[in-house]
C-alpha cells in the first residue's frame, strides 16, 4: 500500500488539509479553555467539570440525531456549516473574555454550541472520506489524516502554552477561531461532485435512529468495540479533568510546561499513525487495536505516580508518549474498519451513534471527576480512570473484535 497514492486524489488532499488545520484549532481550544478557567475565571475542579461536560453534553442531545440528517444531506456543506459555528462561538467566547464580560455559565452555553457543531463535523467527515479515495487506499488515508491530527495535537498544546505565557488565554481562543474559519474556506474549494442522497418514500426519525443504533449494537464486531470505545472516553474524560489542574495546582508546573507535556502525545501519535498500516497488513486489524489499547493504563499510572517538580514533569512525558503511541496506532484502524464495513448509507448515522455515547462518556464523566476530586483529591480519580481504561483494553482483548481484518471493498 503507497502513502503516495492518496496524494493523487486532489479532493483528499484538500480535505485532510482543512482538517489539519481545524483539528490545530481543537488542540489548542481544550487546553485553552481550561486555562482559561482557572487563569482568567480562578475556576476550582467542579467548574472545570461543569463546562467541560457543556462541551460534551449535545453529543447526548443531538448527537444521534446529527447521524440521521447527515445521512440526508451531502457531507460537505455540512463540514463547511460546523466549522464556520465553530468559528463564530470561540470568537465570541474571546471577544467577551477580552471585555472581561464572561462568566462560567454564559461560557458553558458557547462551549455547548461548539459541541454541537463539532456531532455534524465529526458525523460527516468520518463519513464522506471514504467517497474520496478507493477502498484499498483507507486505511493509508486515515493513517495520513491521523498522522496530521497526531501532529496538531502535538502542537496545539505547545501554541496554547506560549500564547498563554506571553499573551493570554483569550488569544489562544481566538486562534482556535480563526484556524476554524480558515478550514470552512479550504473545504468550500473542494470541487468534487457529491450527489444528494435520495429521498427514502418512508423516511421517518424514529425508524433511522433505530436502524443506525441497531447496525451498531447488534454486529458481531462493531458492537463490542463500541462498548469498549465508550469506556475509553469515560476513563479519558475524568483523567483529564483533572489533569491540567493536578500539574498545575499539585505539582507546579506551568502553562508553558503543561502545553509541552501534553504535546509529547501527538509526537508518538505520528509515529504510531505511520506504522499502524503495515501493522493491520501483517497481524490484522483486530490484534493491533486491542494491544494498542493496552498502552493507555500504564501511560496515566505515570500521571498518579508523579511527584511535584523537573522529576514529575518527566513522568508526565513518559505517560503521553505511551498514550500517544497508543491511540496513533489504534485510531486510523478502528475508523477504516468501522467505515469499510458500514453501507455508505448507514456511515453517518454509525459514527453519529458511536460518537454519541463516547461524548456522552464525556458529559458524564467530566463532572462527576470534578466533584469527586474537589471531595477527595485527585489521586483516587485517577486511579478509577486507570481501572476502566484497563476494563475497556479487556473488552477488546476478549472479544470478536480481535480478530476483524480489514474485507476486500467497502460494504
């Protein structure tokens, strides 16, 4: 499989630049926020929680509904539509916190906008790659967008760090504005013909809920590795509710310092993104994802285990190197399967659905971990995390999803 046959689909190529760039602005928007909290807003745990879980609640609102209606529609318009609201709501939450008009709730409302948009995005971009590029090149596709995603996740943290350092944290919200409004602009010049779906005579809500949640629950594969990703991001959701307050708060490390940390992520994310193709083509899909899985639990042991100072710091590091491994190698794989075996008509409401329950992990998670670390400290939130990304591992591990391989052509 050639890494460069995918640059000889100008569609692609255009896509995965406007999501690189997008993608720069979310890694730089969560660290920024939190920052933003606690530096601009003095916010303790809980509203750190109460916000984080703004963000991640419309995935339960609306998040399976976004699957139906971008199963309707054509995928690139509304691409273009959600980053444009992201846009506009990460300028306003600058603009405000310039004013010095913003508070905790009026900030939770325009996180639950970009929640919002972030359900169509995430719907239709998992679903309209596979329309650019032949069956035989996805899995090379996802490793290259997953690569640039890595890579922006290792910068962001790293931009938000010295944004905030020697500007503010309004700044770094700002910048995630304007990397939004230029993605809208990159996927606006993509010219390939997409055609509108058609119209289903007996179209109703109810019946393609249900159809999207049951392709999802009820397959062999795709069912115990939606429950074990659901799990992953309730684990990852608390973690890192408290991870940038522990550093910061508990261990004394700086913004600079904690954007440098977390960066290491996207650095061994791009290593893994690279290796997971010939990996899948040597031991299968399935093997893969579940070892790959394995490297989370002990990646955030280093987060409970680190002291205050230069030693905890480079616990930290170790920790996000391994996790990034971790989901570098895992990522491409899992959405090339899920969407090589999905029907075209069933992807959005598949990765809708999927989505869903993992942001709604999120919603439920983040203030839970918030209020348990407010009430007894960070360490025993920590450890609980640690266990269910074990749990999630396991899940995997022991199911028919280890031994899924990639089928020949898209379902």
């Amino acid at each position: 499989m050639s890494s460069s046959g995918v640059l000889a689909y100008p569609a692609f190529v255009r896509l995965w630049l406007s999501g690189t760039v997008s993608w720069l602005g979310s890694f730089t928007f969560g660290l920024a926020l939190q920052l933003l909290l606690i530096e601009t807003l003095s916010a303790d745990q809980t509203a750190i929680g109460f916000v984080r879980a703004a963000q991640w609640l419309p995935a339960v609102a609306v998040g399976l509904l976004a699957g139906v209606l971008t199963d309707r529609m054509r995928r690139r318009p509304v691409l273009i539509a959600a980053d444009t609201a992201t846009a506009l709501a990460t300028g306003t939450i600058a603009g405000l916190a310039f004013a010095g008009l913003l508070t905790v709730p009026v900030l939770a409302v325009l996180v639950a906008v970009v929640g919002s948009a972030s359900m169509f995005f995430h719907a239709a971009h998992q679903s309209y790659l596979p329309q650019l590029v032949p069956m035989e090149l996805l899995p090379v596709a996802n490793a290259r967008v997953e690569q640039t995603t890595t890579a922006a996740e290792a910068v962001g943290p790293l931009v938000v760090g010295v944004l905030v350092r020697f500007l503010s944290a309004p700044v770094a919200i700002l910048f995630n504005a304007v990397s939004h409004a230029v993605a809208a602009l990159l996927l606006a010049s993509i010219r390939v013909h997409e055609p509108t779906p058609a119209r289903q005579p007996d179209r109703q809500l109810w019946r393609e809920l249900r159809e999207g949640g049951s392709w999802v629950y009820r397959h062999g594969t795709l069912a115990p590795y939606a429950v074990s990703l659901h799990l992953w991001f309730l684990a990852n959701s608390a973690l890192m509710t408290v991870f940038v307050f522990h550093a910061t708060e508990e261990l004394g490390l700086s913004a600079l310092t904690v954007g440098l940390v977390l960066s290491c992520a996207g650095i061994s994310g791009v290593v893994g993104a690279g290796l997971a193709p010939r990996a899948a083509e040597r031991h299968g899909v399935g093997r893969v994802c579940a070892a790959a899985a394995w490297l989370h639990p002990p990646a955030y042991l280093f987060l409970l285990l680190a002291p205050a100072g230069t030693t905890g710091a480079a616990l930290l590091v170790a920790g996000q190197l391994l996790h990034g491994l971790g989901s570098g190698i895992k990522g491409p794989l899992d959405l090339s399967y899920r969407n090589a075996v999905t029907p075209d008509r069933l992807r959005a409401r598949m990765n809708g659905t999927i989505r869903a329950f993992n942001w709604g992990s999120i919603a439920l998670a983040a203030p839970l971990a918030g209020l348990a670390a407010t009430a007894y400290g960070d360490g025993p939130v920590i450890a609980v995390g640690i266990g269910v990304l074990a749990l999630s591992a396991l899940v995997l591990t022991l199911s028919r999803f280890r031994r899924a391989e990639m089928p020949a052509a898209y379902a």
